[in-house]
C-alpha cells in the first residue's frame, strides 16, 4: 500500500496519514504530536486496528494550524485553544488567514498581544524614568563635584596646620636645646643674684636691725 495512502479498511477510499508523516510534514516529533491531543480536543486522529493513528485531511490541515499558531505566530497554548474553537473546524480558513497576515481569531490574538495604547503607556511611563533618573544622576554629580572642593579646601587647611606644628616644634627643639647647653653656673644668672643681694644689703644698712641678718646672708 503507497506510503500517505493508508485506509481503515478495503471500503475506506479516504486518505489518511500515519503520525511520522504528519510530524515530518509540520517539522515536529511524534511525541508533540500526542501531547497536542491532549491539549486540543478537536485534535483526535482515527485509530486503525493495530492502534496507529490515522491522521485524515482535516487532521492534518488542523496540525499544521496549531503548529503555525504555536511556533510562527508565538500563541500560548491558551491563545491557540481559542483560536480553535472559534474557527469551529474550518482549519483551512485560520491557514488562509495567517497566510494573509491576518488574524485567524481577533479576540483571541489580543489577548496574546498587548494594544498599541498600553504600548504607548509603556513608553511614556519609560521615558519618565529615564528623565527622572537622568536628573537624579545631574544632582549626584553637583553633590559630588562640591564634596570634592570642600575635600581640597580641608587638604589645604590640614597642610597648613601640620607646617604650623612643625615650626612650633621646631622652636621647642630650639629652645630646649639652648636651655640643655647653658651651664648650671651661669655667669648672668650668677650676677644677677648678686645685683639683688646687694640691693637687700643697701637696705639692710639703713635699719640696724637688720645687720646680723644681712651678715648672715652674706
């Protein structure tokens, strides 16, 4: 019997496909095949007495319109079950339709794309937060500009304070110094204690008092 021409039974002049044919045919596995009847009840091939599938014209014209929707046109398996349904088995109309670039079912497609008028929501909606975040980013940008003179203005100011603290401990060191290489006897420290007594002594004379003291001193 010719390969895409096998019959239920002898009275049986009706063309049938076997399940390889059919998935060679609309490019997909077998298994696909079995899986979309369970998702589409409309999809139900004739079984022949050794339990193959045997896919009629109209089966196979509804395989490849659930293929178009599905792999071409990016319907969900929800989406394509309602195109179905509404087509109500004229396959070969929702074929000629996607053809044409027309939609086999308007309400279903729309579910599957959004209208042009959220499209444009989404648009604006994106173009606001773009021009929001392009302002946030201008403001970051000043914040940062102005942190960074403030953060050479305290440089500068710490600069000068640690010069100032070095001059003053270099005077220390100077001063110290000075004060570490004088000797204990210093001559003018000596007669500056000297020029005092004497001045105690002059006024020690005047009282009489006060001369075992001042000898005592001496």
């Amino acid at each position: 019997m010719p390969r895409g021409r096998t019959t239920k039974d002898s009275n049986d002049t009706q063309q049938y496909f076997r399940i390889g044919e059919v998935a060679e045919r609309v490019g997909v596995k077998p298994y696909v095949l079995r899986y979309w009847e369970s998702e589409f009840r409309q999809l139900d091939p004739e079984k022949s007495r050794m339990k193959q599938r045997l896919y009629s014209r109209q089966d196979l014209d509804l395989v490849e319109l659930i293929a178009r929707l599905l792999h071409t046109e990016r319907y969900t398996i929800e989406g394509a079950r309602k195109v179905i349904a509404e087509l109500k088995g004229h396959w070969n109309s929702g074929l000629e339709a996607l053809a044409q670039g027309a939609s086999p079912d308007p309400g279903a497609q729309a579910e599957e794309q959004p209208p042009a008028i959220d499209l444009e929501r989404k648009l604006n909606s994106t173009e606001k937060e773009l021009v929001k975040a392009a302002r946030s980013l201008k403001e970051l940008k000043s914040a940062h500009s102005e942190l960074t003179r403030e953060l050479v203005h305290e440089r500068q100011r710490v600069a000068r304070l640690l010069e100032e603290m070095q001059g003053i401990q270099n005077e220390c060191d100077r001063v110290a110094g000075e004060l570490k290489a004088r000797p204990k006897g210093d001559p003018e420290l000596i007669k500056l204690l000297k020029t005092e007594l004497q001045e105690l002594a002059s006024l020690a004379e005047e009282d009489s008092s006060a001369g075992p003291a001042l000898q005592a001193a001496e």
